[in-house]
C-alpha cells in the first residue's frame, strides 16, 4: 500500500460513473478480455465512450439482471473478464441466487459494480436504495466487498481486481465523493487506513460516512476530544489486525455506514472484536428501515448519518 | 447409438440402485440426447477435459448429472468404478453438477435456470472470439417455470447466437405433477418460434431423430435452435414410466426386484 491522504479533502468534480468508463478504457486498450455488461443504466453510468470504442466488448443485456449474472459466467468460463455494473440493489438483492451458485460456487470471475450506494438513491427513492447489498455479498464465501471512499481509490482498484481471480463487489456513489486520497495512491485490499490518530475513541468508517468522520473529528477537537478514524473500505476480507489495534488503543469503536447495520462494516467490526477483543460497538446507520425518497442531505439526517450523529455517539460513550 | 444409449442407462440405473434412491425420471428422460452428442456429434477430448476448442454441453437440469456421469464416465472422462460413488459423502459425483468436482461438467448447475444463462453467456463468448464450438444445453420443461429461462431465451435470440442449440425435455411431469397442471407452458415449438429460434419436436427417445435434428440445428445461420425432446419420464423401466412419484425415488423391496431384472436385461442387450 502506498496510500498518500490529501492534508485537505478536495470537493472534485470528477464523477465515479465517468472514472468507471475512463478506466475500464484504458484497462481495455492492453486487455482483450475485458467485456463490460450493462442491464439498461448505460446512460446512468456513462459507458457509452467504451462502448464507442469497444463494441465487442460491451453487452447492454436488456433489463435482466439475473441473465446478466448468467452471461457473466459463460464469458468468464471462456476466460473473459466480465465487468457488470447496475444498481446497487439490482445488482444484489435482484440476482443473489445467481451470483451465489452461478459465479460464487461455480467459482468464477466477475466484477461487480453496484452503483447508488445507500442514501445517495436519493430521489430514486426506497425501491433504488441499498442498504443490504453489502451484507448479501458478504454471505457468499469467496466474496471480496469493498466500498469505495473516492474517485482515486476507485480508479486504483478497478485497475487491480482485473487481475484477481473471483467475485469482487465494488459499492460507489455514482456522482462525486469527496476526494479523500492524492492522485497516484496505490491500497491495498483488505488493508484500512488510518486517517486520523486520536485516543479517545476510534471511528470506522466508509463511504460517504468517511467525510462525516472527518468532521466529526474537527468538532470533538474543539471539546479537546480526539479520535483516530479508519477507512475499512475492504468490508470483507476484514483487516482484523487494525481493528484490534485501535480496539486496544482507544477501548471504544464508533462504526459509521450508509447500510443497514445488520450484515455491513458494524456487523463486520463486531464479529471481528466480539471473538477476538472484546470492546464496545456502537453502529452507526441505518437502523432496521427501508429507504425513501428525498435529497441525501435529508435523508442523512433522517437515517442519523451525520457528523453529528457521530459526535452524539462518540460523546455518549466515553 | 441405441446400444450406447443402453450402456448409459445400464450404468445410470446401478448408480441408482446403489445410492438406493435418486431423481431416476429425469434421468431417464435425456439418455438418448446424451448418447447422440457424446457419440456422433459433440468434438470433445476426455483426456483433456477443458480443451478450449471442445464443444459444450450445461445440463441446466442439473438435477440429472446421474446419466451425464454414466455418460462421460463411458466415454473415458473417469474411471467408471466412480460412478457408485454418487452422493457419498466427500464425492465427486453429486447429486447436481459440479464443474469443479467432476472432469467433463462444464457447469455447475441445480437451480433451476441458470444453467441456460450460462450456456448463452459461453456461446456469446464464442462468438467475441470468433470461434466455432458449440455450445448445448438440456433445459427441463418444469424449469421453464423459471422466467431466467426466457431471459436467456431472447438473449440469444437477439445476439443470434447459431452456435448455441437449446433442448427441451418435454417429458411432462416436474417433482409435484404434470406439467400442464402446475403451469402450463402451451405450444413450445410455437413459444420459442414467437422468439426467434429455429424451432421442431422429436421423439426425444428415437436416436436417428434426434441427430437428423441436431444436424439441421447446426446448419441453421442466424438463429439459435430449440430441439424439443418428447420423452417419457422414467423411460426404460416400464413399471416407473410416467409416474408423479419418479422425480425422485426411494427404492422399495419390490423397485428393486424390477431394477435388478432390468439390470439384467441392459447387461445382456449391452454385452
């Protein structure tokens, strides 16, 4: 891991959608196994310039995910590398007996982009909101679940699950995330990262969550609280040795998640803690509740994903 | 071709016999298509099971691996001393197909639908590569239930996947009735035609019909083919043709005094 956080985060206009195309691109240029599939949402995430210059290794499969699952295995028994990118929740809930037997017991390859991670649905309302995807995918056995913090890291992984075998899900936000990591980092999957140090407690954060993290931080710091908080973005293979540590550290672990807490990061952390070290959990997220429609500032505060939700958590338990 | 279909049932059926149970019908019921494309049409290389210029086959009934176990075991994918081993614990040969258990599976299967998927998915493939394998896949008529079957279905049709040829084992009966009492799935040849693919019924149990069907299967540009199989369920055991309960059976004392005695009959027309 070679992991440069930026001294301050950067509000960057450049769009995850628009990162997956531009990357897949290039990746394509040296790779002709390579065929990305789209089930109908090729205009949400921008896969047209691919498909301009890769005709034959795209597949807009129609709105049929469970197909779309099944022709991903067929490419990858060939030995194609099949990029499939839909919803978070299509690509999930809608197929999960697919990618259960289908790739993940067949034990095939496929990379799996669920987009519109959580609140960031927003006006696609509780039909379009995952807030289980991570939980689904962490219950199939030789799954890798990450979810991304920004465009550097996105950019970074796409690069490397081309050359891992196996299922790996990558959760986004479709637009903008803020620009957490300078340009050229290299992660390591399953490896956290520690974006801040403080001893008083430790927040876990990702996703979206990471920026309310940051500021939660900021506020503490006026009260003379100082917490470390840890980018897991591998939810699963889990960095159990990081989260020990800071377990150690700090005695008390804040997790903070645009999911429902059963099944994601919180479930994770205190699997993790409960067996090996045992420490206090509080999860952050969403708390046994569908989605709705509304803008993501709305629905943070309507779920309790904010900086301040976090700050009330930290201060709660100290 | 008949005599290989005897030795595939013969070695189905002691499979059976020694599990003491086992999903015999639909088993029984794809014998002939088995013994035609592993004898007279599927390029294959049993020494080297995933050879890249092979021809392919997706039980999407996986819940028949038994007779494709007989039938790659005869054809020298592994030793045929394996076959008893069906469903031990620890085996390579379960009850529903493994491609990573067993040599000569080309994909995992057992819920229902998929396997169709992944057979248009590797005829897809073939096609980006430009190569000429085929690829076929033995559909259940109780698993067109499944609404993936006709996902898969007007995937190929609209990517004219040539190289793919679906068969369906129309043999009425899925594991709680008669087909056409569950759902009805009406005029297949009619459905499917309605779909884009070149569309016919043959006695799934007549060798000759079956190949004459799959070389016109093979010649037809442009489309993919539905090949039909009307079958019995069960077929080749008289007393357990076409019977509800033959989905899956659990022998009784008196199953097994018919299955030895057929046992013997393949044994002698076999020999």
């Amino acid at each position: 891991m070679n992991v440069k956080i930026l001294e301050k985060p950067l509000n960057n206009s450049y769009e995850l959608r628009e990162v997956y195309a531009d990357t897949l691109i290039s990746i394509a240029k040296n790779n002709s196994k390579i065929v990305a599939l789209e089930a109908d949402l090729m205009g949400a995430i921008k896969m047209k310039k691919y498909l301009d210059i890769y005709p034959n290794n795209f597949i807009n499969c129609g709105i049929m995910e469970a197909n779309m699952v099944g022709i991903a295995s067929g490419l990858a028994l060939r030995g194609f590398i099949p990029f499939m990118h839909t919803f978070g929740v299509f690509a999930t809930r809608r197929c999960f007996d697919q990618l259960f037997l289908s790739i993940g017991y067949a034990d095939l390859n496929l990379k799996i982009i669920g987009s519109d991670a959580g609140v960031s649905a927003a006006h696609n309302g509780g039909t379009h909101m995952p807030f289980e995807d991570l939980g689904l995918m962490r219950l199939i056995p030789n799954a890798t679940v990450i979810e991304i913090t920004d465009w550097v890291m996105f950019q970074d992984l796409l690069k490397q699950v081309v050359n891992i075998h196996g299922i790996h899900y990558l959760r986004i936000v479709r637009k903008t995330m803020l620009q957490i990591y300078d340009e050229g980092s290299r992660f390591t999957i399953g490896e956290g990262i520690v974006l801040r140090e403080g001893n008083d407690a430790t927040v876990i954060a990702t996703g979206i969550m990471i920026k309310e993290a940051l500021e939660a931080h900021k506020m503490l710091l006026k009260e003379d609280i100082h917490i470390s908080i840890i980018d897991l973005f591998t939810i699963k293979p889990i960095d159990q040795e990081l989260v020990i540590k800071y377990a150690k550290k700090t005695g008390l672990i804040i997790t903070a998640e645009n999911h429902n807490i059963i099944g994601g990061l919180g479930s994770a952390v205190s699997k993790c803690l409960s067996e090996s070290y045992p420490t206090k959990v509080i999860r952050i997220g969403v708390n046994e509740r569908f989605g709705q429609v509304g803008t993501q500032d709305f629905l943070q505060k309507e779920y309790g994903l904010t900086a301040k939700d976090i700050v009330k958590a930290v201060k709660e338990n100290l | 071709m008949k005599k290989f279909s005897n030795m595939i049932r013969l070695e189905t059926l002691k499979m059976f016999k020694n599990r003491g149970f086992g999903h015999l019908g639909g088993s029984f019921s794809i014998i002939e298509v088995l013994s035609v494309l592993y004898l007279k049409i599927m390029e294959i290389n049993p020494e080297n099971p995933t050879w890249s210029d092979r021809d392919y086959l997706v039980l999407s009934k996986g819940h028949a691996g038994p007779a494709l176990y007989a039938t790659l075991a005869l054809k020298g994918y592994f030793n045929k001393e394996l076959l008893l081993t069906l469903n031990d614990n620890g085996t390579s040969l379960p009850s529903h197909c493994d491609r990573l258990k067993t040599p000569g599976i080309d994909m995992t299967t057992g819920s229902l639908g998929q396997g169709i998927s992944s057979a248009v998915g590797i005829a897809k493939a073939l096609k980006i590569e430009g190569k000429s394998n085929f690829v076929f896949t033995i559909v259940g008529d109780g698993e067109l239930n499944e609404g993936q079957c006709f996902e898969a279905i007007q995937f190929a049709s609209h990517h004219q996947l040539d190289n793919l040829v679906v068969f369906v084992d129309e043999n009425k009966i899925q594991l709680d009735g008669f087909t056409k009492d569950i759902s009805n799935q009406r005029d297949l040849v009619k459905k499917f035609k309605a779909f884009g693919f070149h569309s016919v019924r043959v006695n799934g149990h007549d060798e000759e019909s079956i190949l004459k069907s799959i070389k016109i299967a093979l010649n037809t540009k442009g489309k993919p083919s539905l090949i039909i199989l009307d079958t019995i369920k069960g077929k080749g055991i008289e007393e357990f043709e076409n019977i509800v309960s033959n989905h899956h059976m659990r022998f009784s004392e008196d199953d097994l005094v018919i299955i030895n005695r057929k046992i013997a009959e393949l044994e002698e027309v076999t020999r």
